[in-house]
C-alpha cells in the first residue's frame, strides 16, 4: 500500500465524530457544489479521504473544521471537472463560503436542530410534498407527475413552504434565546 | 438586503433550474455581499436538511439486519456509520471516481470486520477487504469475476490482481481479463483464461483447483531451482507450502468451493436439498449420479438464440400443465443464461421403490424468464441451449398437479414473486429422471 492504513481501532472514534458532523459537512458541499447528486458524490469521497488521513487528525482539536477542509478540497476538485460543462462556483467565491460556513457551522447546526419541531406545525399536504420531493431519487418533476400536478406549480407551492418553514426556524431561534435569557 | 431576485436565483439553485446566465449572476452577487452568502447558506442549509431527513428511507437499506426497533431508535445516524463502516472496509487510497477498481455485485450473508453487512453496490478500491463471514462477488473492471467465501481476508492491488490472506475464492476470467492474478503466501497463479478457486487451509497451505481452463502456478520462492511455473488444466489441483514452498499435484477435490462456485455462476442460493454442480469438466447431466438432491447444472450463457423459445412459465405462480399452442415463446432477443435442474432417482437401499419427495429451493442473481417443463419443449430447447456432446434423457417427467386433484405424488415448482427464486418439490421415481430447464437474463 503507498500510504499507511489508519489504525483500525480508530474507526470507532471516527465514525462516532463524523456522523456527529456528517449533516454540517453535507450542507457546506452542497453550497458549493450546487447539486445534490454531486454533493453526495463529494462527501462520499470526502469521508473516504478523511478517514484515509484520519491518523493526522489531532484528537482534541476542531474535527468539523478539518473534515470541512478535506470537503473543500474534495469540492474543488469536482468543480474543476465539471467546469468543462456547465458554470460552477468560482474558487474565490468557494473560499468566502468556507469561511463563512465554518464561522457559522454552530448557528447552522441550530437551524437544522430546529426544523424537526417547524415541519411538525406544517399542514399535512404540505408536509407530504416536501417529503415526497426530498425523497431518495425524487425530484419535485416526479413528486409532480406522481400528485397530478404540474412541475411549475409544485415548485411555487415548495418554494413557499421552505420560505414559511426559514422563517418558522427564525422564530424558534428567538424563542430560544429570550428562554435563554 | 434580500431582494426578490436574490431570492428567486437561490431557489432555481436550489430546484437545480438556473440557467448559465442566471447562474452567473448569483455568483456575482454571492462574491460582493456577505449579507447575501449568509442567506445562500441558509436556504442550501433547509435543502440539505431536508435532503437528509427524508431521504433516510433509503439508507436504512444499509441497516438491515439490525432489527426494525434498533433501527428506529438509531436512526440516520447509525445508517451513516454503517454506510461510512462499508465504505472505509472497502476502500482505500485510490480515489479515482472514473472507474472503480472492483463492485461488489452479489451479497449473500456478507460481513465486514466490524460486523457490519456488505451491500451489492458498492464500490471496491484497492485495499484490504475483510469478509468475515457469509459470500459475496466482485465483479472487476478487467471482467475478472471473483467470489469470496468468508472467513476470508483479501487484498485487492489492482483490477488484475489480488492477494488472498485467508479464506476462499473461486475465480472467474473472460477473455480480456486473462493473466489476472491470485497471489498467496506459498502461490503465484496466473490465469490464461479460465475458472478456478483457490483456498487457504486452516494449516496455512494454499489449494489451487482448475474448473476449465488453465491457469500457471508457481512458487513464490523464485530463487529455486524447480520454480519454473507449472501449467494446470481443468481437472487437475495442486497444494503449496507443504514443505517450503514445494508445489504438490493433489487429487482433484472441489468440497471446498462448492459454496462460492455457484456464486460465480449466477446461482446466489440454494437451500433443502437443491445443490449446485461441482465446478470441473467431468460434471455435467448424465455423468453425475446424485440420488439425494436435485442438482442445477449450468448450460450456455450470455447466449442470444436463434429463434423464439418456447417455455412453459414466464410469470410468477405455479407450474400447471398447458398445450404447446398456449405456451408462452421467448423472442430472440435477449441474452440468456440456462441451467438445467435434475433429480435422477435410481433405486437405492432395501426398498427401491420407496417413494419420497425432494424440496429445494434455489435464488438466481438475475430473473429469470422462461421454465422448460414439457419433454418436447426441453428438447427444442436443448437444441439451443444444451451442452455439446452431452447426452440428455429421452423422456423426462414433471407432472404437475392437475386443478382439483388432491392425491398426493405430484410435483411442484413455483416461480417467487421476486422471479429469480424457484420453490420445488419433486417425487422421486425410481429409474426415472426428472429435468427441467431455466433461463434467466445473462449477466
């Protein structure tokens, strides 16, 4: 092997903190990549690369913030294949988004924790359609054509559900803080 | 400020719909307004987690055998690690996404170190890979087919060559993967175009076993005077490392792939008293007594015929007798693979014509299209698909049960609703020979 296998006993250690950071570094690689498939295809040769190297994690320091390196890295390689095809995201601009998202990867987390509670509150039609266009292998053309509706409509109706569940979360969050105080 | 145009290119971004232009003009607006990133990573950030969320159906196919209370209470997050566990068990360093080295096409009871199971579908990098037990197929760019029996430790250099730990493989070389090679502590085997298997013993020596074919062997000593490669054919079997790295003719003895064998062959699964032939070219219908099981032997493969193929089942359900008028016919369309099943009964013990029933049951990897019953209808069909030179029986039997008869002595076969699994239950005859034929789609 040209490379030294990490110690297998360190798996465990692993998948306990990448799971713990795996929806952050999803998020931050699809801001980049722009594409769900693609981001998928990233952060599964991300991880492989971050256990790859895993012995050069220092325990005890920022996990999310190297494994959101080795995204990075991972992201920047993909967009320069497929700039051949179609318009990607610039690397100056990748660079400000990565600052950005790891400056605010704890503010991004709480947004995330408080979506469970805000899609409960959503109307049942509307919590079938997001669920029915967020599933595997869905797009909103397929949840469409399986609702009897058209694409076009499906995604105003979508479009308006995640803006009212951005703003739910909004609310929670605030909630949250003045509880806080 | 977030203006309406802002909001309206994140949500094309989003529903993967901006055009190049309005692609473009996020990107512009992203690169000079920091207020604008924050909100971008806002809404990608819902997206993700509603990608997360409601995708996790699917990844729960990684969990299953955990069972459904586990899993619920787990959730996502044990899904991830074990997807992430198969993931870093199968791959190493080499992070080409173009073209993987090696898939893992076909898991029957296949699991990793960690306990953790494999998943068709997986993609194989060079590295260590660890089957502690249960079988599973590797399916190498090369072509280069290779089943591994657990307990079994592998190491996967290239898509031409392996190095086998522990354990057992059968191999399975087209063409255009000849000289893939299989290297042990005490063997050096190059394939030139053929089946084989190789084992470890639980005493550390290496048995190599030529089903078709040949294969050279040599010992990894290469400072010996006698470490000229030898050639061995089908039928023939060397043990090596008996006595320092020595490479010993031994007799011919299969036993020990009987299980991945199959694997290779299209065969995922065989259970009662269903067996699968012992690879090799002696074994073929009409030169293999068996008075216990109902034995499947391969026929032609990836084979397109000529002309339509009569056949008395292509649907789910059970066999019922039919006229050659009604029966369903197979275009020449599509490549297919045969096999023919067999439970040849000849009077055996104190009591020849003691009666019992035979059952099985038997999983292709592929679905099946056609079963052949019908003695005509097999033997139009071995025209085609029938090994050369191989004499098959005049008259063959499956009777069926007619509707409404309740007497016992019938024969059963059901096609699964799954169409790659045959349920079969036959009464032995003594001094006749039951055969049938199954066509599934070529791999």
């Amino acid at each position: 092997m040209a490379a030294p296998t990490p110690d297998p006993s360190r798996h465990e250690e692993f998948v306990s903190l990448y799971v713990r950071h795996e929806p952050a570094v999803f998020s931050f690689v699809l801001a980049m990549v722009q594409n769900t498939a693609d981001a998928e295809d990233v952060v599964q040769r991300a991880s492989m690369t971050m256990w790859r190297c895993f012995d050069q994690f220092q325990p005890g320091t920022n996990f999310r913030n190297w494994a959101f390196q080795v995204a990075k890295n991972t992201a920047l390689n993909h967009l320069t294949k497929m700039s051949r095809d179609r318009h990607v995201f610039s690397e100056k601009l990748i660079n400000l988004l990565a600052e950005q998202a790891e400056a605010r990867a704890g503010y991004l987390d709480s947004r995330r924790r408080a979506l469970d509670s805000c899609l409960e509150k959503l109307p049942a039609a509307d919590h079938e359609m997001v669920a029915g266009c967020y599933a595997e292998g869905a797009t909103i053309r397929s949840f469409a054509e399986q609702a009897g509706e058209t694409a076009n409509k499906i995604y105003k109706r979508l479009n308006r559900v995640r803006s009212q569940l951005q703003t739910c979360i909004e609310h929670q969050l605030g909630l949250e803080e003045e509880a806080a105080r | 400020m977030i203006d309406v145009e802002l909001h309206d290119w994140i949500e094309k971004s989003l529903n993967e719909s901006a055009t190049e232009e309005e692609s473009l003009a996020l990107e512009e607006r992203l690169l000079g307004d920091a207020k604008a990133r924050d909100h971008y990573l806002n809404a990608v950030n819902l997206h993700a987690s509603l990608r997360r969320r409601f995708s996790a159906e699917a990844e729960m196919a990684f969990v299953t055998p955990f069972p459904t209370l586990a899993r619920r209470k787990l959730g996502i997050g044990l899904a991830i690690a074990a997807s992430l566990a198969l993931l870093v068990g199968v791959s190493s360093i080499l992070l080409k996404p173009s073209s993987p080295t090696a898939v893992i096409t076909h898991v029957v009871g296949a699991y990793g170190d960690t306990g953790l199971a494999y998943s068709a579908g997986e993609l194989v990098e060079p590295g260590h890979l660890v089957v502690s037990r249960g079988l599973m197929r590797l399916d190498f760019s090369s072509g280069a087919r290779v089943t591994i029996e657990g307990p079994a430790q592998l190491e996967v250099i290239n898509e031409k060559r392996v190095v086998l730990h522990r354990g057992v493989v059968t191999a399975t070389i087209p063409e255009s993967a000849i000289g893939f090679v299989v290297d042990t502590a005490d063997a050096h085997v190059v394939d030139l175009g053929t089946s084989f298997g190789v084992s470890i013993s639980e005493e550390g020596f290496t048995d190599v076993c030529v089903f078709d074919g040949e294969v050279e062997v040599s010992s990894q000593e290469t400072n010996r005077a006698d470490a000229a490669p030898r050639l061995l054919r089908e039928g023939q079997a060397i043990r090596a490392g008996v006595d320092s790295n020595s490479i010993d003719s031994v007799a011919y003895e299969t036993v020990r792939f009987e299980n991945a064998w199959p694997v290779n062959s299209g065969v995922l699964q065989t259970t009662g008293s269903m067996r699968f032939v012992s690879p090799g070219p002696d074994f073929h219908p009409g030169n293999y007594a068996d008075n216990e099981h109902i034995v499947v032997f391969p026929e032609r493969s990836g084979f397109i015929p000529d002309e339509a193929i009569r056949v008395d089942m292509v649907d789910p359900g059970q066999y019922a007798k039919s006229r050659y008028q009604e029966k369903p016919t197979l275009l020449p369309e599509q490549r297919l693979t045969s096999y023919l099943l067999q439970l040849n009964a000849y009077p055996a013990g104190k009591n020849p014509n003691q009666r019992r029933s035979v059952r099985g049951q038997i999983t292709f990897s592929s679905p099946i299209v056609g079963v052949i019953m019908a003695n005509r209808l097999l033997k139009e069909s071995e025209a085609v698909f029938g090994i050369p030179d191989v004499d098959y029986p005049g008259a063959r039997m499956i009777e069926a049960r007619p509707e409404g008869d309740q007497r016992p002595g019938f024969d059963t076969v059901i096609l699964a609703a799954d169409r790659r699994t045959l349920i079969i239950e036959l009464q032995e005859n003594p001094g006749h020979i039951d055969q049938f034929r199954v066509l599934v789609e070529a791999e």
